[in-house]
C-alpha cells in the first residue's frame, strides 16, 4: 500500500516540474520585453519580484503536495526512527496548500496581486519554529516515544493535531473557492456557462478526498489509503490532461476573468481589474485589429466612460490611448513579417489594424530602428 503515496508523489512532482518550466519561461519573455520597453522602471521591476509566489503559486502548490505524499511514505517505512527531528515537517506543507490554491485560484481567474493575500502564509512560518519547539529534542528519541511535552501532550500528539488542523486549513480554503465561484454564477449566469459545472465536478471531488483525509487522522486510519487512491486518481487525470493539451476546465480563465470583472465594477472602479480586462481584450479577442476602435468604443467594452480609461491609460501604464493601441498592431505587424513570407506587406498593414500606409512605416521604423522590407529581410 506504500506505493500508493509513493506514486502520487512522483505524479505531483511531475506536475511541479511542468508547471514550474512553463511559468519560467513565460517570466523570462515578460522580463525580456519590460526591460526593453521604454516605459519599464525600476518600480515595475519591483512589481515583478514581488510577484514571484504568486506566479509560481502552480508549481509550489504541486510540489507541496508531493513533498507531504513523500512524508507518508517515510512514515510509513518508519524512515523517521532514523531521522526523527524531520517528523512532522509535512505540516507547515499542508498549511500551505491552502494558500497556494487560493493564489492560484486568482491567478487563473485573472484577479490582481493581492499583497494581504501573503499574510495566510504566516501559519505555515510559525509552524516551523512549532516544530522546533515541540518536535523530538534528540536523534536516540524515537516518533513513537516523543518526550518533548506541551500542555500535557507528548510531541508526537501535538503533530497529529496540528495534522488535522493542516487538512481543516486545505478544506477552508478550497470551500472559499467554491463560494466565490458559486457566488459569480448566480449573479451571471451567462459569464460561467461551460467551466461551472466541470469546476464544481473537480472541486467537490477535491473537497471530498481531503474530508476522507480528515476523517482517517480523526476517526478510522483504514480509510487513508481510500483517500490517497483518490488524490493519485485525480493527479494523473491532471496530468493526461496537461501532458494531451486539454483544458481541465475548458473557458475558466476566460469566463472567471469577465465575472472577476463584473462583479468589480459593482464595487466602484478597481484599476487592477480594468487593466487585466483590457490587457485580455487586446491580447485575446485583439481589438487592436480593428481600423474603427476608438477610445470611446474601447471604454464601453469596459463600461467605462472615455475620460475614465484615458487616466488610467495616462496615469497608470504612462500611454495615450493611441500608442497604447500602436504598440499591439506593431507587434502584430512584426511577427507577421518574420512567421509569413509570403504575405505582402499592404496585407500585413491591414491585418494589424492599421489604416494608413505612411504612418504604419513611419511608426515602424521608429519602434523597429529599419523599414518592414529590411526587417523581413533579417529574419530570411
């Protein structure tokens, strides 16, 4: 049965590693164009690095996972007789678990770095001077036989409740999710069509599995390996499905992001979640392309009105409206050069939104330092 925990901590890790791969890459393309942006500054460099748990909130969600799937198997094997000041480490893990689902719950939902968020990473800190504290005080003492006492209970009755509390903690936080979720589905209908019922399918089942882990630590210890059986069933499925391409979730981020944003603008003007809308309204539904966008039509696709998004174009990304737009269908213009060969360049001005001929070269070859002709060149 020891395998059981076993493999779903390689399964775990696995989608550490794949999770952790892919956010790297894709901080290294965002910090490769802010420093060469014009309008990079050391405050948004700031921003980057304090970003850092919360882009990475996937990857160290797995591999908290996996590294308490690895704790068990030790347990189990009775690794610890020989290692005994490493028993219990598994619990600032699960205090963790929570947290993390929560970050990346807002970071798959399009939701702002919420700085506060951090602060329910402190019962996972504390917990390992806890553990210091309270833990075997000497390599000859055993985990069955802990001396270390605190408040009447052994070291080793102080692990088993703070155990429970970890899963209580995993249980909240995932409960939360799922009132947030179920609350944005109830005030729009439409915005969560197709990912609520595939998300309240996963996070029931999740919910589920950690309720069976709560009840084998409290009451009946047979059903843990029931409850690790279907944290390893539901970490392969992650994985097939990551490893095939496949949305666990198809549309979530895409339909959680527009209710985010609803439900935002019934709060009054949250900045944070203007800029996510319009930075996906580009990027995602490319707006850009069309010849016709004004700042008027822009701001009603936010349901803003126009002098409202040009100060917070003006005052929070230091663009006007027009370069904001500029700098989407030159890039746009830029890849087509280097991807289609074949396309004419009349074509490409088009295709990136841009109606005139002149300025397209002009803004091109001051963005670009060459004219398009040379610049496909380049890439021939």
């Amino acid at each position: 049965m020891i395998l059981i925990p076993f493999a779903g901590a390689i399964v775990s890790f696995l989608l550490f590693l794949s999770h952790w791969l892919e956010t790297y890459q894709l901080r290294g393309i965002q910090n490769k164009k802010n420093r060469n942006s014009s309008q990079f500054s050391l405050n948004n460099f700031a921003k980057l690095e304090t970003s850092l748990l919360y882009d990475y909130s996937s990857a160290l969600l797995f591999l908290a996972v996996s590294l308490v799937q690895f704790h068990m198997v030790a347990e189990f094997a009775n690794s610890f007789l020989l290692f005994p000041k490493l028993f219990g480490i598994h619990i600032p893990l699960l205090l963790l678990i929570g947290p993390l689902c929560s970050l990346y719950f807002d970071k798959m939902s399009n939701g702002s770095l919420n700085h506060s968020a951090f602060v329910h990473l402190v019962p996972s800190l504390l917990s390992f001077g806890f553990l210091f504290v309270l833990g075997p005080s000497n390599g000859s003492e055993t985990v069955e036989r802990g001396q270390s006492i605190f408040a009447g209970l052994n070291s080793e009755n102080w692990v088993l409740i703070s155990m429970g509390l970890g899963v209580v903690s995993i249980f909240f936080y995932t409960s939360q999710i799922l009132y947030k979720i179920v609350k944005w589905r109830i005030y729009s209908k439409e915005d969560l069509k197709t990912s609520f019922p595939p998300f309240l399918r996963l996070i029931i089942y999740t919910n589920s599995i950690t309720f069976l882990f709560l009840i084998a630590q409290i009451l009946f210890m047979e059903i843990f390996f029931i409850a690790c059986s279907g944290l390893l069933v539901l970490l392969i499925y992650i994985l097939l499905q990551r490893t095939n391409r496949i949305e666990i979730i198809p549309n979530f981020e895409k339909e959680t992001s527009v209710a985010r944003y609803k439900e935002s603008r019934t709060k009054g003007i949250d900045i944070q979640s203007v800029l996510k809308r319009l930075e996906y309204l580009m990027k995602t539904e490319h707006l850009y392309t069309l010849e016709e966008l004004t700042l008027k039509t822009l701001a009603s696709r936010l349901d803003l009105d126009s002098h409202q998004l040009s100060e917070i174009l003006n005052y929070h990304l230091g663009i006007g409206f027009r370069n904001y737009v500029n700098q989407f269908r030159l890039e746009t213009a830029a890849k087509l050069l280097k991807e289609n060969p074949n396309m004419t360049i009349i074509s490409i001005i088009y295709a990136s939104g841009f109606n005139s001929k002149s300025a397209f070269h002009t803004l091109f070859q001051k963005k670009f330092g060459v004219p398009p002709q040379v610049y496909r060149k380049n890439f021939l």
